[in-house]
C-alpha cells in the first residue's frame, strides 16, 4: 500500500520553497510524484503531492512540516 500527503502553499509558485520542502521530505522516503499549478485550475494555491512507501515516515514527515507551519492533508493509504 503506498502513502501520500498534499502540501499547499500560496501562489505564486516558489520553486526555492519546494526544493527545500522536497529535501526534507526525501528524508524520511518521500519523493514528488506530482505538482499542481494554480494555473492550471484557477487556484490561488499550488499543491504538491508526496509519496511514500512507508505510513509511519510519512507521519514523521507531517509532523514537522506542520511545525513549520506548512498546511498538509494527510497522510493517507492509497493504491493496491
């Protein structure tokens, strides 16, 4: 079963921002499976979709970004 959160953030993007949002989360197993661009949908939020292949890291992983102030959904158990 693979793990996932969305973190969101205000437009416009930042691609500093998610580099190192990217890096921290690849601490604990994460990686970037897709990027939402406000753009795309009228959004005034990009959202960015991680990966893991772990629930427990990805816990780890919400926690601190929440700390810092991030606004995460999830996790949450997905796929076969």
């Amino acid at each position: 079963m693979s793990v996932m959160f969305e973190v969101y953030y205000k437009a416009p993007p930042d691609p500093i921002k998610e580099e190192k949002l990217t890096v921290q989360i690849s601490r604990y197993g994460g990686h970037l499976t897709f990027r939402e661009d406000p753009s795309q949908h009228g959004s005034s939020s990009v959202c960015l979709t991680y990966e893991f292949d772990d629930f427990s890291l990805a816990g780890m992983a919400t926690k601190l970004l929440r700390q810092q102030g991030e606004h995460v959904e999830g996790p949450v158990e997905y796929g076969p």
